[in-house]
C-alpha cells in the first residue's frame, strides 16, 4: 500500500474508538490488542484494524520510551532561542544529545532547543559552546522554573473531543 492510499483510509478526524486505542497505546506501547479491546469495549479484531491503519497512514509513527528526565538526574529545563549564520550550526544542534527537541521557526530567531541539564553547570558550558559557535550569531537562554506539562501527546487527541 503507498501511503497516498494509507492516508485516504484515514478518517479527517478520530472517532471514539481511534481515540481509545491511541490513549491506550501512548499509555502503555506494550499493550496488547486483547487489553485494549477489554478496556474500551472494542473488539479485539477491530483494535487490530484500527492500529494497522493508523499504523499504515503515520498518525502512529513507532513506540518508544518516556523517559523521567528528574529520575535520570537532568532537572534542569532549558529553552535556547537562535539566531544561526549557517545550516552548519543547525546541524551541530541536532547532534548534541542534551538537546530533547530543535525546531526551526520563524520570525527573529532561526531555532528553539529544549536542553535537559543536570545543573547550571552543564547548563553553562552547553551556552558557552552555543556562543563561541561561529554559525551561531545570536542566543537568548531561558531556563524553566517548573514543568507544568510536557510532551503529552494524550493533549492532541483529546483537544479534537468538542
């Protein structure tokens, strides 16, 4: 199937079952159809359809991993807005493995990271290493005071119920 034919099988919006499979899953990648059927009231051959074809359209783009980023000891949250000279430096972004997220945005700033940092101190030399970047011509660092919500994906599907 190519995914032209993938995305037509998907709805434009979820109904309450594709929604029930999704909140299932994005709770516990692990569970089985047979759980998720006896959970939402679905049959078990229904919840199988369903998440091959969210599977098959890319609404489900693989599992992986929450990590509790307090537990591993990275409890400082930092945002790093850019101003970058080159793609070069866009790319270093990308490599740096304490940076969770990169974006590439409009307006006065070429990018956003969200950085996980042990302490101030990693969290300095990370903006050391930004700023002495020759790709790199402006940096605003903002560090979070308090996570109140992050990466929740269940926010998405539930923002579609009226």
């Amino acid at each position: 199937m190519t995914s032209t034919d993938a995305d037509a099988d998907l709805p434009s919006e979820l109904d309450d079952d594709d929604r029930a499979v999704l909140e299932a899953r994005i709770r516990d990648a692990r569970i089985d159809a047979g759980e998720i059927a006896a959970e939402a009231g679905i049959a078990a051959d229904r919840v199988e359809a369903k998440l091959a074809r969210l599977e098959d359209g890319g609404v489900i783009d693989g599992y992986s991993a929450r990590l509790d980023y307090d537990a591993l000891g990275r409890d400082v949250t930092v945002l790093f807005r850019l101003s970058v000279a080159d793609d070069g430096a866009l790319e270093r972004l990308r490599s740096d493995p304490r940076l969770v997220a990169i974006y590439a945005v409009t307006g006065g700033d070429d990018a956003v990271a969200i950085g996980k940092f042990s302490d101030t101190d990693t969290l300095n030399e990370a903006a050391t290493e930004l700023l002495t970047d020759d790709g790199v011509r402006s940096l605003t660092v903002t560090v979070v005071r308090d996570v109140l919500r992050e990466f929740d994906p269940t926010a998405l599907i539930d923002a579609d119920r009226d």
